[in-house]
C-alpha cells in the first residue's frame, strides 16, 4: 500500500511528532509511506513553549516533506492537489486541535478527489482540553471528508459521536512509546541528572498546561505526612503557561528542597534518564483523554498514580499497576504515600509487565488496517 500520514515530524518536536515518525517507522516495513509535515505549524501567538523545532538529527529512513502551512489557505489547495496526484491508499491524519480544521479539512477534501484515497482519522482529541471561539464549526468541518476514525479512549469516542453518528469508529489504546531506549539503573540516572542516589523520587514529566495539574501535585507535596516521608519530585518539561504560578508555590511554601526543576523540553536521548530515576509517575491531571506519558512509563515499567479522569483509568487499572485517585491536592498524597507505605513497587512493575502486552504497535496497526477494509467493503 502506499500510506500518507499528514501532520507533525522532525524538525518539528513533541509527542505528536514522536508518534507520526513511529507509526510510519511500523508501516514502513511493508509499505510505502511518507509524512506530509508543517512548514509552519503554529503561529507564534498559538505556541506557549521556546521553540517548536528539535535539534536532534532526522529519523533515518523516513521520507518527511515539511511544505503544509497552518494559515495559508493558499497552501491548503497547493498541498491538497498535490496529494491528490499521489494517490495514496490510505491517509492517516492525526487530530488534536480544532484550529487545525480548516487546513487539514481543506486538504483532505482536495486529495479525495481522485476517487481513490481513503482517509483515517486518530483522534487524539475532539473537543479540545483548552476551549476557543470556533471549535465546534472548525471540528465539523474537519470530520465530514474523512472515512473513518481511530479514537485511544472511550471518551474521545463518545465526543465523536456528538458530532457523527454514522461514519465507522474504533477505539484502540495509545500504543507503548518505545523508542526511548532502555531503562537504567536508579543509581546510575540519578547520578547523571545530579541527585542524591538514596532517597524516594516521583516524576511529574511532559509540557506543564493548567489542564496537568502539576499545582494540584505541589500542594500535595505541602502535605506534612509527605514532607516526613522525604519523598522528592521531578519537574521534567516545559512551561506551556504561567511559570510563576508554579514557581509561588514552591517558594511559598519552601518546597526547594523537595522539588526538583528540569523545566527546559527535554530531547528524546534524555527521557530514559528521568523515568530511570523514579520510583513512580504522578499524572495529576484535571483533565485528560489519553496519555502518552503514560506509554512511556508503561515503555520502562514505573507504576503511575493518576486522577480519575477521561481515559487514564482505561490505561491504569487501579490497585494493579498504580493507583487512581480523586483530582485533589489529598487525594494525590494520600496516594503517593499508599504507593510507599504499602510498598507497591516490586507488584505494580510485575505488572505492568504483562499489562503493557495489550499496547503493542502491532495491534495498533491491525486495528487501523481493520477500519481500512471496512471502508473498502
């Protein structure tokens, strides 16, 4: 088949980045594949971090045109007519922001016009965590020139069906990031991040937005019964919104010496060294649908505590690989605190190491060819 994946990679940085270029490195053993990427992705008003672009080197043998521009209606029918021309099998377009619908659904529209390319959709969201004016004309518009949709939680798919009722849907959990390399000793990360080696770590990682809650997890780091346990955080990401407010709390209630700041993006060769260094990871979130951060930890085997949000419980069965508990500042320690009392660690790795068998990329990819010959039929 020849596969066209439309949306972010190299140079471009980030999660999604990291998933387009894995999902084409899996279809790319027996197929032909190729990504469409962004010229120009975000305009700056859109974009919270330091830069959008990594300075890591290209994925090796993936084939990464960066020609879409986000805003240039122009470059929507310049890019859609020439997708059109390849007439690709198969689009796979992932789906995470309403302000991305007027461009992908302009190009889409275009490319299915040689009456030959079917068009998938992976919805990471559908109503977005972060609301504007215009997300439900911009989402409608983007849903109608597609076939079919793979969503990675039950939520997703039943916001999908508040928009279409009728075009076919499968959920299919977030595959395991596995291309961050293998784990290390706690010891040995530890030592290269500069921490103590002794002592109980938990890791808060990945873009810091309100919806994550981190200020919920500070506040459960105030805890006293905390404070006593000498349990330590990771900060690893970085600021998508108001540093300070982050910043306050920890002078406020002098947690420096409780928490530790690596708050630069952190490049992918790094991320084995902070899920190495911890015991477990803390996704305080208020609100969620899946979570990549939670493939990774599956990736090094760490137990997770999460908030009773969205799809996180589908990925963490309480009690078995970590513990869910209630979007609170209590609830979180007192969570933190069972992980430890209880001793859960040796339990929850054992597994996770069974649990993780059901996010293989394989099966992602079956459920995706799945939906293909449905829309075939």
């Amino acid at each position: 088949m020849k596969i066209i994946i439309i949306g972010s990679a190299h140079p471009l940085r980030g999660g999604l980045s990291t998933f387009n270029e894995r999902l084409a490195e899996v279809f790319l053993k027996k197929n032909e594949v190729e990504i469409y990427s962004f010229s120009l992705q975000y305009p700056g008003f859109l974009f919270p971090g330091k830069s959008q672009y990594t300075t890591e080197p290209a994925p090796k043998e993936l084939k990464i045109k960066s020609v879409i521009n986000s805003i240039n209606p122009l470059n929507w029918i310049k890019i859609g007519q020439q997708i059109k021309k390849e007439k690709a099998d198969l689009i796979i377009i992932k789906y995470w922001l309403p302000f991305m619908g007027p461009c992908f659904g302009t190009i889409l529209r275009l490319a299915k016009t040689n009456k030959i390319t079917k068009v998938i959709s992976i919805l990471d969201n559908v109503i977005p965590h972060e609301k504007r004016f215009g997300d439900k004309w911009f989402t409608q518009y983007f849903l109608k020139p597609v076939d079919a949709f793979l969503s990675m939680s039950h939520e997703v798919l039943n916001d999908l069906r508040t928009f279409e009722k009728t075009k076919n849907a499968l959920y299919s959990p977030h595959p395991i990031y596995d291309n961050y390399g293998n784990l290390l000793s706690k010891i040995e990360a530890r030592k290269k991040l500069n921490l103590p080696e002794e002592g109980k770590y938990i890791l808060f990682f990945g873009f810091i937005r309100k919806y994550k809650g981190l200020d919920i997890l500070l506040e459960a780091m105030i805890d006293e019964r905390i404070k006593n346990a000498n349990i330590k955080l990771i900060i690893a990401g970085e600021y998508y919104g108001d540093e300070e407010l982050y910043n306050s709390i920890i002078k406020k209630n002098k947690l420096q010496n409780q928490v530790h700041l690596f708050t630069d993006f952190i490049p992918n060769e790094e991320v084995r060294l902070y899920f190495s260094a911890v015991d477990c990871v803390v996704q305080p979130y208020r609100d969620a649908t899946q979570s990549g951060i939670s493939q990774i930890a599956y990736h090094f085997e760490k137990p997770m505590i999460v908030t009773n949000i969205g799809g996180l419980p589908e990925i963490v069965p309480d009690n078995k690989v970590g513990f869910v508990t209630e979007v609170s500042s209590k609830g979180i320690a007192d969570a933190i605190l069972k992980f430890y009392d209880e001793k859960k660690e040796v339990e929850f790795i054992e597994n996770i190491k069974e649990e993780k068998k059901k996010y293989s990329w394989d099966f992602f990819i079956e459920n995706i060819m799945k939906l293909y010959k449905s829309i075939q039929q």
